[in-house]
C-alpha cells in the first residue's frame, strides 16, 4: 500500500499540532510497593526481588512486538499525488500504543509524510533515516535515549517528549519549525546545532533537569518553555529578538537578571513557583517594551503590601498581572503613585544640585 494507487484526492495539511498550552498536573510519582502485613526478612527479600525484576523486565523487553506489514496496511491513511503527480500513495501512518520495539520496516515506506509511532516501547528509531518526505514526527512516550537522525529534508514538527533523551544532539533538521523535548532527563541545553535549525519556532523542555537557561539558541525562537526544571540563572536568551513566550514556572530563580532591550517582542512571561522576594526586581523587566502579562503567582513577592499596584508602577504598560487584568481603578493608583515618586525624586536631585 505504500506504492501507486490510482484514487485522485487532494493533498491534505494534516500537521499534527500539539497543544502549546502549559501542563499543570502531571507530576512523576513514585509508588512504594510494600506489604505492611509481611514485616519478616524473607517477605522484604521477596519484595526486593520482585522489584528487581519488574525494573529488569521495564528496562529491557516487556511485551515487545515488531512493525508489520499487516499492520502497516491497516494503519495507513490520507491518499496523495508524489513524485511528478501522475502516482499516489498513502503518506500517513499511526500506529501509536501497540507495544512496538522493531520498527526496521518503515525504510520501505519512503513517502510517509506523517508518522504517529507514540505510545510503544520504541529504543531505535534509525529506520526513519529512510523517510525523507517526513514532515511530522510524533514519537513520544518510548524508550528513546536519543533523537538522533540524519538531517531530514522537509521535516517540521517533532513531538520526542517522555522519553530518555539526554541531550539535543542530532535534532539538526533544516525545516524544523516546533520540537517538544518535555519530560526527559536532558541536564544541559548542549550540542544544540542552532545553526542549522534557522526556522526553529517552538522549544519545549518542561520537566527535565535543567539548571540554567545557558544555550546557543536559533535565532528564530518565538517560544521557549522551560517551566518545571531546577533552574536558577537565566542565561542566553537575552539576544532572542523574536521571542513572545518565555515560561519558566517551577523553577529555582531568585533574581531576574538576564534579560535587555534586545527582547523587543518578548509580550508573555511566566515565572510562577519560583523564589523572587524582592519588588525591585521587577525592575529589572522595565526594559522589555512588549511585556504586557506577567505571571509572579506563588513566589514570595506576592505577599508584599500593595504588591499589584507596586509591579503596575513599575511596569506601566503591564496589562495583566497574575490571573487578572488590571482594572481602570488600579491604574489609576498606580499613575498617581508613580507621579508623586516622580516628584519626590525631582525635588531631591534639585537640592543635591
């Protein structure tokens, strides 16, 4: 079925999109699997032993099955001209949750151009090499410890999130416009090839290990979403010129250095469920023309006396703080606050002078 068919139908965009939204609830939980009513040494080694081999059994094959034929013919959908257009073939396959571990077959379909292999206990994805009309990736939830490919021509979105992934290495494809790393164990941003990823919009590395924002980024980033790591400084984003969203809730950050002027469009910034205390601060974001909602919920700022009004103060183009938009009423405090520090301050320059 991978081959010609003669059944003229119009090619379809059917680019999975992700949801881009933030993801509040899922958190990593690790149960503890014990019988409180064996308390003898013989029931803990029993114990210990089954858990060795359930870890046994997870990190090497648990119901494993290889990519067929038969499966492939019934999983194949969305007819299209290739080549000159005077041939068609099925370039779409979904064969998510089904236990997979071999998927060598795939080299043989060469015009897939959407490819959903989620959900399966999936180590090796070389065989993709061969797919160089992809244009969508879907590979989350496997065992994959890498997302090394070769540089895929057309390829746009790639979705690697709950996997192994250490690092960013091989992810060097031309096109690429959205990649979704969430829910790996990627410690640093390295062997990131940004120059080769010229189209890049969408970074996503939510819940990794990351201690720092430090990263030669592409150019072209419209939105980074680092929310959920360990990360105390923010580093390197300060010359992204096309940022709009940056996310870093549930992070370490104290201060808020690292950002400039150079973050013209930078309009939405998440920082919920870090340690910023201190109101000035804020300051430190008066450089950002664009900044119209900011998100501070849950850090140790939010209990300070007045504390909307203080950062709309400070931040007089703010338009949303928080959950809620400023009001006329609190922009108005806000201006008559800002006026009188003005004047106050005048004067004292006028007496020092």
């Amino acid at each position: 079925m991978s081959e010609e068919e003669l059944v003229d139908e119009p090619i379809e965009d059917d680019v999975d999109k992700t949801p881009e939204n933030e993801n509040d609830g899922d958190e990593n939980e690790n149960g503890e699997n014990e019988d409180d009513n064996n308390d003898n040494e013989d029931g803990e080694e029993k114990g210990n032993k089954n858990n060795e081999n359930e870890n046994k059994e997870n990190e090497e094959e648990v119901h494993v099955e290889p990519l067929t034929a038969e499966i492939i013919s019934s999983s194949l959908s969305l007819l299209c001209k290739i080549g000159t257009g005077l041939a068609h073939a099925y370039v779409k396959l979904n064969i998510s949750k089904r236990e997979l571990g071999d998927i060598s077959i795939l080299k043989n379909f060469i015009y897939l151009r959407y490819l959903d292999i989620s959900e399966n206990k999936i180590r090796d994805i070389s065989p993709i090499n061969y797919l160089t009309h992809l244009l969508t990736l879907k590979a989350d939830k496997n065992l994959l410890k890498s997302g090394l490919l070769n540089k895929l021509p057309y390829l746009q979105h790639i979705d690697f999130s709950n996997n192994q992934i250490k690092d960013l290495s091989g992810i060097s494809h031309p096109l690429l416009e959205k990649l979704n790393l969430n829910g790996n164990e990627v410690l640093v941003i390295s062997n990131f090839d940004a120059a080769n990823l010229s189209y890049l919009a969408v970074l996503e590395l939510r819940g990794n290990k990351l201690t720092s924002t430090k990263c030669t980024y592409p150019q072209s980033l419209k939105m980074l979403y680092l929310a959920e790591n360990a990360i105390e400084e923010i580093q390197d984003v300060s010359q992204l010129t096309h940022l709009n969203t940056l996310h870093l809730r549930n992070n370490r950050i104290t201060n808020l250095n690292g950002f400039s002027e150079n973050m013209k469009n930078l309009q939405y910034l998440n920082l919920r469920m870090n340690n910023i205390s201190e109101l000035y601060e804020i300051n430190k974001l008066k450089c950002l023309p664009m900044l119209r909602a900011l998100i501070l919920i849950d850090n140790p700022i939010c209990y300070e006396e007045s504390y909307r009004v203080e950062v709309l103060v400070i931040l007089r183009r703010l338009e949303r703080l928080d959950h809620d938009v400023y009001v006329d009423e609190e922009r108005k405090d806000a201006e008559e606050i800002y006026n009188e520090r003005n004047s106050v301050e005048k004067a004292e320059n006028v007496i020092t002078e």
